[in-house]
C-alpha cells in the first residue's frame, strides 16, 4: 500500500482561509462554506508518473498521493472504486450519438456511489481519532456510512426522514447504525444531526460540513480521465442533489491539469441535473444567483436529488457557469421512461437518480445543447435494486 499523502492543508471554498489538516475541521468558521483538501501537486508532479497507478491493486485507494489519509493503517475499505465506464452502444444508436458512456457506480459495496465519499471521510475519521459519527441521510449514504463505520470500530447515529426507501433503513441498521426517523425531508434530519453534534461533540458528517467525503467522489474524475487516454468527455451530466460528485470531479480535472497528466486542456461541460419537484440550482442558475434559495415543498421518486439546499451551492454554480453547463430538470415520469430504457436496451437496473440524467439527455439533445459527435457520460450513481418499490 503506497503511504504518502501529498496532503497539506484546507482552504475555505469561499474567503480562502487556510485551516490545518492535522486536527480535526469541519467548514469555514468565518464565512460558513465547505472547506475543500489541498494536496502539493508540484511536488507530485515531480515523483509521480501517470502511468503507474494502472499498474497499482485496484480500487479508489491506488490513488492514495490524492487521498487524504497519511497512514495506510487507517485506511478503510471494502473494495470501492474503479467501477466501469460503460459504452451505451444501444441508446447511442437510437439517439444519433456516436460516444455516449455511463458511470456504473451500483458495483460500488453497498451499492451506490456514496461507498466513495464514506471511504474517505471515515478513514480521515479514524485517524484523526474520532470515536462517533452523526449523519442526516435521506437514502445511500447511511448503509455506506454505516459499513465503512462499522469496520473502523466507529459509533455511528443516522437521522433519516420517514419516507426513506426501507431497504436503506434496514441495511444502516443491519450494519450496526442506530436510526432514527424524523417527520419532514433532509433539511429537517439536517437539523438533529446538527443539534447532535453541537450537545455531544460526535462528528456531523452532514454533506459537505466536513472535508473529506469529497474527496472521495474526486477519485470519479480521476478513474474517467484515465479510462478516456487522459482526454476528458465533452459533457458530464450528473445527477445534483448535495452535488459532491460534481464538485469531486471539477477539483479532480483541476489538480490533473496542475499535473500536467492531461492530454487537453480542454475542461467538460457539467451539467446539474434535478427532479422537476426539487429543483434550487436549476432555479439559481437561470436567474443567474450566485446561491440558491431554499426549494418549498420538495418531492420527487429520486429520493437523492430531494435536497432542498446543498451547503455547497455556491461551488455547484460557480462550476456550472466555468464550465459553460447548465442545470435542467426532469420529470418523475422521465426519470420512469428513462429508467426502463435502461433496462430494456442496456441491460441497466438504474436507481431513478441516474435514469434522471438519461432523461437529461434526451431533452438536451432536442434543444441542440448536445451534438451528436460530441463525447457524453451520463451516470448511474446506484443499483435499482435498492428502489423495490418503484
């Protein structure tokens, strides 16, 4: 196991202060906004050759210099990452594309991409010595914290709004979490989790209010890079909810560039993709706001994209409008469609937050948002089979 992180300190995402990345830190005291790892890529630069990491056991963790534990002691895994990319050659033929690929991330442990995020966060966690964990989930991301906890010998408490899928209450409970379900949506489970830390000192993990789960969702960008012959997609449509994938692998197509490792210089376009009945970044971004309000009434069958308010709105936008993206929403009855030609043409149980950017797709290609010659990967952030009832 390679045991040097090229870590070195924190930066606020907003005012730019610098926090210390030997102790533990949470977000920006001073302005409220998520800090984000910073890694010395020159010197790394230096030491490092592309070319090995292929050669390396893999998993997320081969990219170890980019991750930001330091002892391999504490690292904490069950096999995540290097999950395929996908050439949908059916869907691509139908819809006149010649390079449409999906991000299968349901091979992940637990089934979902959120094994990523956990991976990192909680090994950061072990080894700056945390003993307790408090988390507000509205669906993966409890079984994943739950799993990489357990493994870590960490106590674990996850707040999760009643309407949960029941198969995400029952796998964080199996692995040991202790749940308790709370009347309203994420922001209200937010809320206890908040209240939790702040009474007993137990780490909120609350999305983007500590550091590291993005780090974990950067390893995306990293793993697409390499898969493309370190040339980057034209396009990425991701399904944004608290939008740590996004966020992930804009800072990922950063550092590569920092690196020199990539063949272009040319950057995606990122596009948000959002339920019609949850949508705040896509309202944020045609009006053009720098963040967004909070979204009434939130509803929506992708239970991963009814997130009322990311903490990191700000970032989200700020990529979207680098990246000359844009943000769009889909309908529960097109992410339905989408999910079925899926399965039908590609063989794909998705889970309705990755059917969601298919749905994206099509109605992007009917506005010309998309050329046909253009390279596109959409993807699957978790297996359908953990949505029975849909």
């Amino acid at each position: 196991m390679i045991n040097h992180s090229y870590l070195t300190h924190l930066l606020c995402s907003n005012c730019l202060t610098d926090y210390p990345a030997d102790c533990l830190q949470t977000f920006c005291f001073k302005c409220k906004s998520p800090l984000l790892a910073q890694y010395d890529l020159q010197s790394a630069k230096k030491h490092l050759d592309r070319g090995s990491f292929s050669a390396r056991t893999k998993g997320m963790w081969r990219w170890s210099e980019f991750l930001p534990v330091h002892d391999p002691a504490n690292i904490i895994s069950l096999g995540e990452g290097d999950t395929p990319l996908l050439n949908l050659t059916s869907i691509s033929e139908e819809l006149g594309l010649s390079r449409l690929y999906l991000k299968e991330e349901a091979l992940n442990p637990t089934g979902s991409f959120k094994a990523r995020g956990m991976s990192a966060a909680v090994s950061k966690a072990k080894e700056l010595g945390i003993q307790k964990i408090v988390l507000p989930s509205a669906g993966n991301a409890g079984g994943a914290l739950a799993a990489y906890a357990v493994r870590a010998h960490i106590e674990t408490l996850i707040y999760m709004p009643e309407n949960t899928p029941e198969s995400n209450i029952t796998e964080s409970r199996l692995m040991g979490a202790r749940v308790e379900l709370v009347d309203g949506l994420i922001d209200v489970a937010g809320k206890y989790a908040e209240e939790q830390s702040a009474h007993t000192g137990w780490l909120n993990m609350s999305t983007f209010k500590e550091p590291y789960r993005v780090e974990g969702k950067k390893i995306l960008g990293y793993e697409i890079a390499e898969s493309l012959g370190w040339f980057l997609p034209d396009v990425i449509l991701y399904p944004t909810g608290g939008g740590t994938g996004l966020v992930g692998m804009w800072k990922a197509f950063k550092e590569l560039l920092d690196l020199g490792w990539l063949e272009s210089g040319s950057l995606p376009r990122m596009i948000a993709v959002q339920a019609e009945g949850c949508a705040p970044v896509v309202k944020a971004f045609l009006s053009g706001a720098s963040t967004c309000a909070f979204w009434e009434n939130a509803h929506t069958i992708a239970s991963g994209l009814c997130v009322p308010k990311s903490f990191a709105d700000r970032i989200i936008l700020q990529i979207l409008y680098a990246s000359n993206g844009t943000a769009i929403t889909v309908s529960d009855e097109e992410i339905i469609q989408s999910q079925s030609q899926l399965a039908l043409k590609e063989g794909i149980n998705s889970c309705p937050e990755g059917a969601a950017t298919l749905a994206a797709l099509k109605k992007l290609l009917k506005q010309e948002n998309i050329k046909p010659t253009e390279t596109v990967i959409l993807f699957n952030t978790a297996s359908g089979l953990k949505y029975p009832g849909l």
